[in-house]
C-alpha cells in the first residue's frame, strides 16, 4: 500500500449529459513514470482532475500519496506538481515572479534561479510570461509544477505544441524527475512519447482504461507484434494474388503493401517465396516492430488519432 | 506557510503587475482628473458667469430697439446682435439655446427644444427684460425683483460644479475598479485556466482573493488622493470633512464594489459575455445616481429607486464629508444602504466563488 502513489478505484464522473469517466481503477507505484493515452475526449484529462483534487468524482475512491483528498487536501497539494496542457498566467508576470509567487505558497521549495537552469530558461529570468514561445511557456509551466520539490508530478499533455527538439528536451527532463526517485504521471496522444517515456501505460477510450502495462508487454501482446511492409515505386499492384498464396489479409496503405506478421520466422520465409513465385516489382521491403497505436487499434477497430 | 508572508507577497506583485498595464493606469488613475479638470472648467466657471442671448438683426444698417436691450441687460442678459443670416445660420447647426427675432415690440423668441434647460434659464431673464421695458415705455417705474443669493447647498463659498463634481468621480472610480477591471480578471483567470492551477497549490483562496482585493484598494486609495490633490490645485475644492471618515467611506464603498465585481463575474463564462453584463450594471448605476449632474428632473420613482441603489447613497456620503464638512454619524441611512449591499454582495461573490 505505501509504495503507491496513486491510488484509484471505481472513478465516475458525468458532466450532465456526458459520461466522461465511467469506472476506472488506476495504480501508479511510487517512482515511476505511467502514462495514460488515448484519443482526445476518452477522458483522460478529467481522470487526472479527479486524481490532482480538482474534480470531486461522482463515485469511486482516491488516494494521492496514501492520502485521502476529502481529508488531508492541503497536505496532498503540497506535495504535487501540476502542469496543465495550458495555463494563462498574468501577461505582464515575469518568469522569475511567477516562480516566487508559487514559490511562496509552499514551506519548502526550490531557488527559481534553480529551477530555470533545469529548464534552461535562465536567460528569459526577466521576460514577461506573454513574451515567451509555446516552448518556453511550456517549460515555464514545468518549472512551476517542480517549485515544490513535489513526490508526485502531474503532466497534461507536456509536449502537445512543441517541435522535436523541445520535446527531446522536455523528455530528458522527465527522465532526470524519475531518476531523482519522484513519480510522474503523464497524459500524452503521442504513442512514440509513451514507448519513449513510460515504465506503464494505461489505454483509455470512452471513460475506461482498456489496457494496462508496459509497453513492451503491450505491444508483444498483439496478436501480430510485427508487421511487413513492401514498397513499391508510385501506387501498389492489386494483392489479392499474394492474399491468395499466403493464405492472409494484405492491406495496401498507398506505396505498400502491409502484411501482419504472428510468427516473424515462418511468416517471412512463406512471404519471401510468394514474392519471389509472383514475382512481384517490389522495391523495398521493411519489417516493422508493432506500436501501442496498433494496440489500440486492435481493441478499438478505430485509429488513435481518428 | 506563512499565510501574512503569501498575502503581503501577493499584495506586492498585485501592485506591480497593475503598474505595467498603460490602460489600467489611465482608466483608474488619469480618466478621473481629467474628466474633473474638462467638465470642471466647461460647466463649473464662475458662479455669476454670463448669460447670453443672441439677437438676430432685422434689418441690416438699422439698429435694434436700444430700450429693450438695455432692460434685457439689466436682467443680466449679455446681448449679442448678430446679422439674421448669420443667426439662421447658428441655429441650425444647434449651437443656440434661444434666439431673439424681430424689434420694436415685435420680438418673438425661438426656443431650442434640446437645449431647454439652459433656454428656460434664457426665456425667464429675457421676460423680466421684455416686462422693464414695457413699464419704462408707459412711464411706469420699474417692478422690483426677488432678491437672489447665490449659495451652495452645503453653505461653504466654494461650492463650484467641481466641487459636485469631485466626489461623483471618487465614487464613478470604485464602480469601474468594480464592474470592469476587477470582473473581468475574474472571469479571465477563470476562463484560461490560472485559478485552476492556483487550485492545485496549498494556498487558501480567501488568502488569495484576499491579496487582490487589498492591492486593488490600494491603487484606489492612490487615484482618490491624486484626484484630490488636482482639485485643490484646479479648482481649490478642499475636503472640508475628516480624512478618516472619508478614507473608510472609500474603503467600504471599494469593498461594496469590488464585491460586485466577483460577483457579477461568476455569472459570465467567458469575457465576451462578461462585457455585456458589465455594461448592463454599469449603465444604469452610472447614469441614475447623479455622477456628474443631479436627477432633479428624473421621474420620482426613478430617483427614489436610485437612491436604492448603492452608488447613489454613496456618492451622498462621499459629498457630505467633501462638501459638508458632514459626520458619518448624519448619514446613518445612507450608510446603511451601503453597508447592506456591501454585505449581501460579499456573501453572494464568496459563495458562487469558483477556481473552475
């Protein structure tokens, strides 16, 4: 019990005629980082407003540190920290007041001279908040969840916005808050960030977690963990000669044909001989590891980012 | 946590951060003087300043009747005769409250119907004139007239328009503070999510809200002190009352507003909803409640509903410490007014109070 930092069971929570959490039960252990994924509207960000003490849920037990929200909220929230997908602060605060502001709302808590060099916006200490990029809001609004030193680390959506190096940096920053023994608890769409990032996942749709474990176990799960792609120059040939010989769906995703793979060693073999009796004009052929995208695919029928 | 260390931090930052904004500064502490210095010196003048009547020539080259403008003087008239064409020419473009035609006991007087309170003023003078006139022309000795003293209501002898005027802007101050800047802050850190993340720190919201409603008085306090000191230099209008008692008015009459601002901003979701219903609070308390002229001619139920209302009695208050030299023990009634709204608009905005 007192290794868990999040501790939820049977959550509900209905905004009139919306169930936008229907009973879901979540454990995160202490120093790990979980990441809860899913497409926008399957509930992710009212599940962590309920867990952050924002949302009291309609039904279902909570509990944040082996604390109880109803009982010790203060206690709770001086030691988490929050980053929202967005958070419009004073436009003319500047980057150093805002952090002394959150600063002195806690009895301990980090230098902002600190806590710029972690999000190396040391050089923008006197800038007014309206005059940063997407980027440096974004890590304004990390820096601001760390002022506390929190044991546990809320991140709405942290790389949402952000081109691939900002997001290069916002990942080691996360892998240094597990290193330095915290929890965090992430929501994310990027299926790339959750296999980077994530010791466990849970996959949401519709209110409820389909699936939960590490991505690795996730993936290697599927019924096809692997698939082949073969690619063609310009627009593929029909495949239903291939579909025919191998005894297996192909699908073509324009320039390639995808062949799902259940037994990488004999599947490959039979695929190389079909090719090679059909002749076919390929060009490349790729063998590709599956994705948490392919794992919600497969429980939901429907692509993530649909 | 240090709950005074938090408050006093806030206060600060608060202060500072309202500093940066240009049009804050301008509406809150540069409107209010120069509002009082433009209206003051259009409307406030001289107490005897001068009543003029344009006479419109009949006939170019002949003069118009001398006896008659010399008792139309007499009545305290300044008589400007101008060419008629001239004169038409005034007249319609509106610049002229009353016109003067013809001469020689034909005159006829043309009267603005939009500017009817200064042409009652002009018509009443022109009539005594017109009266004098006649009695001279048929040897009659000249009727005598009421006596006049011109006097302010509070008795002292520099009861100027700007000395009305002064304390309607002191009280117009805590209303726009209220209804706008306070409000629409409210609903923007509502709406962009800055009270949600405020929610998600240990800092109690009364601490907070606290902090903003003290720096918020402050900057009032500031503005009320310039615009007194630009009244004593303009126009030597000088509190002729205690500076506690009219220190606490403005703090109370700040905290009924400021109530009404958090109030009013936790029934808008966004800004642009939040504008409409400002305006719809904001009109009418403006307007109604004698800010810059009375209501004497206002319907009476209006006026009696008015001063229901919490700016009107406020700005009584306001003026009997300014003007009167009044305790606030005179003004128990309209202390009370306040003081209920003040009351019951706290309860309200603290109990709709939402971080979401």
């Amino acid at each position: 019990m007192q290794n868990l930092a999040v501790e939820a069971r049977g959550l509900q929570k209905r905004f009139r005629d919306v169930e936008a959490v229907r009973g879901l039960d979540l454990e995160v252990v202490r120093g790990e980082v979980f990441g809860l994924l899913g497409p926008n509207g399957a509930g992710k960000t009212t599940t962590l407003e309920m867990l952050e003490g924002l949302q009291p849920p309609d039904a279902g037990e909570i509990r944040i540190l082996g604390r109880d929200w109803r009982t010790q909220g203060t206690e709770i929230r001086g030691r988490i920290g929050v980053q929202f997908q967005s958070t419009q602060l004073d436009d003319k605060v500047k980057v150093r007041e805002a952090l002394e502001m959150f600063a002195s709302f806690y009895p301990r808590s980090r230098t902002p001279s600190d806590l710029l060099r972690l999000v190396q916006l040391e050089d923008k200490a006197e800038a007014f908040q309206s005059r940063l990029s997407g980027g440096q809001r974004q890590r304004l609004a990390l820096a601001l969840a760390l002022v506390n030193d929190p044991e546990l680390v809320f991140l709405d959506e942290p790389t949402t916005g952000l081109d691939p190096q900002a997001r290069q940096g916002l990942w080691d920053i996360v892998r240094r808050l597990q290193s330095e023994g915290r929890t965090v608890l992430l929501t994310t769409h990027y299926m790339e960030e959750a296999e980077v990032l994530c010791d466990r996942v849970g996959i949401m749709d519709h209110g409820r977690i389909l699936e939960l474990g590490s991505p690795r176990d996730l993936v290697a799960g599927l019924q096809q963990p692997s698939h082949a792609e073969i690619e063609f120059l310009g627009e593929p040939p029909d495949p239903a000669p291939l579909a025919a010989l191998l005894g297996r769906s192909v699908d073509v995703k324009s320039p390639c044909w995808v062949i799902p793979l259940s037994d990488p060693r004999h599947d490959l073999q039979q695929l190389l001989n079909g090719i090679e009796r059909l002749d076919v004009p390929m060009r490349q052929l790729h063998v590709r590891r599956a994705s948490l995208e392919d794992v919600f695919l497969q429980r939901t029928g429907r692509s993530l980012r649909d | 946590m240090n709950s005074w260390r938090v408050f006093s931090g806030l206060v600060g930052l608060g202060l500072r951060l309202y500093l940066r904004i240009p049009a804050a500064m301008f509406w809150i502490m540069g409107f209010p003087a120069v509002m009082l210095l433009g209206m003051g010196t259009v409307f406030g003048g001289k107490a005897d300043t001068e009543v003029k009547l344009v006479w419109a020539q009949p006939v170019p080259g002949i003069a118009v009747d001398e006896a008659l403008r010399k008792s139309l003087e007499e009545a305290g008239l300044t008589i400007e005769v101008v060419p008629t064409n001239e004169a038409e020419d005034r007249w319609r473009r509106g610049k002229l409250p009353a016109m003067l035609e013809g001469t020689d006991g034909k005159v006829r007087l043309r009267m603005n119907s939009y500017l009817l309170i200064q042409g009652k003023q002009i018509e009443s003078m022109a009539q005594q004139g017109f009266l004098a006139a006649q009695a001279q022309a048929r040897g009659v000795e000249s009727p005598a007239r009421i006596p006049v003293a011109l006097e302010s209501p509070s008795g002292h002898p520099l009861g100027s328009y700007a000395a009305f005027l002064l304390p309607g802007l002191l009280g117009l101050n805590l209303l726009m503070m209220g209804v706008f800047s306070t409000g629409i802050v409210d609903v923007t850190m509502r709406e962009k999510g800055g009270y949600k993340r405020l929610a998600t720190t240990p800092v109690p919201r009364h601490v907070y809200l606290a902090a903003q409603v003290c720096s918020r008085m402050i900057i009032l306090l500031v503005s009320g002190a310039l615009l007194m000191a630009v009244g004593v230099l303009a126009f030597g209008v000088r509190n002729q009352g205690s500076y506690a008692a009219l220190v606490a008015v403005l703090v109370l009459g700040s905290a009924c507003f400021l109530s009404m601002g958090y109030f009013l901003g936790s029934l808008a979701r966004t800004v642009e909803t939040y504008g409409g219903i400002a305006n719809l609070v904001f009109l009418p308390l403006m307007l109604l409640s004698g800010v810059y002229f009375t209501l004497d001619s206002a319907p009476r139920w209006l006026q009696r509903g008015a001063e229901l209302l919490p700016l009107a009695p406020l700005l009584r208050i306001l003026r009997g410490i300014i003007n009167d030299g009044a305790s606030l023990g005179a003004m128990g009634t309209e202390l009370a007014i306040v003081g209920g709204w003040t009351l019951a608009l706290f309860v309200l905005a603290s109990r709709r109070f939402r971080w979401i």
